[in-house]
C-alpha cells in the first residue's frame, strides 16, 4: 500500500498492538478519492499469533478498541448470514430500530417453535417444510399433531404401491 506515515502512535509495548499510525495515501488516484488521514492499526490475536491489520477512519478510539471491534465483526457476519439462512427475511416491514427488532424476535420465535414442534412430535420434515405445511394450514382449524399424522399416513400409502422403482429388481 503506498502511503506516508503522518505520525506513530504510542503503544504498550509487549501488548497487543504492535503499531498505531496515522497514515495518508499516496497514489495519484487515492489521494483524490480519499484525501482525508486513516488510521492503521497493527495487531497479533495472542491466543494464535496471526498478525492483522486494520484500517480505519475512526481516530478517537484506542487501538485495542479498533482491533478487538474488526476481530468480532466476522462474528457479527456470520449472525447476519444464519439469519438470512434460517429465518428467512427477505425484507423488513418498517425501517425503525423498533420496527426491526420485532420482526427479528417474531422470526426467532417461529424458528424456535418449528423446531420444538419437530422434536415433540418426532416429525421426519426438515424444518422448512414444516414451516410451508404450516403456511398452507394456517386458517384451518386442525389440530397441528393432526395435520402431521395424517401426512404420514399418506406417505406410507403413497410407498406401498404397485410399482417398481428405477433400480429395484
């Protein structure tokens, strides 16, 4: 990365944190496209030794805020990821932090119920198709233990027919 070092920051020395710079960028097209001072704050995870660098635009927190906040961010990633994975939102209805949290607590409660449903009534659907058969059963008035019995009971009659499948003898 080419760029020139404004001024070294004091660090702990043994700690951590390595170096804490701010720094400028010096090529001809970045020193347009962001003229203003980063932060590069070198660190060394004490637990495995890998060395990272972070670089930022936030110059009032202390080094180890800055590393320690980057270091939880992949953390913070694959939450959203999961989310979007297994609670399948495809979009919010309201845009308030309110609004957001509400659809987010709905969408982990019908997450945790389906699997506890699936559980107490030791169901052979993967979650997801719980969750369509549930969707379509939503406005009638039958017992959910009902619904997934007598589902069963047309899979078996469903497999006990005359025909041969592709590779039985």
């Amino acid at each position: 990365m080419d760029c020139r070092v404004k001024k070294r920051m004091p660090v702990m020395p043994g700690g951590p944190v390595q170096r804490d710079q701010l720094i400028r960028l010096r090529g001809p097209k970045t020193r347009t496209l962001y003229p203003d001072t980063l932060r590069r704050v070198r660190y060394i995870d004490p637990d495995t030794g890998k060395k990272f660098t972070f670089l930022t635009n936030h110059l009032t927190l202390d080094p180890l805020s800055i590393a320690l906040l980057y270091r939880k961010r992949w953390k913070i990633e694959l939450l959203f990821k999961w989310m979007k994975q297994h609670l399948h939102i495809k979009a919010f209805f309201g845009t308030t932090p309110n609004a957001v949290k509400t659809q987010l607590w709905i969408a982990v409660m019908v997450y945790v119920m389906i699997h506890r449903l699936k559980h107490r009534h030791g169901l052979n659907q993967t979650p997801n198709q719980i969750a369509q058969i549930l969707g379509v059963m939503l406005f009638e008035k039958t017992p959910v233990n009902q619904v997934f019995s007598e589902l069963g009971q047309r899979i078996e009659q469903d497999s006990s027919h005359n025909q041969l499948t592709l590779f039985e003898f």
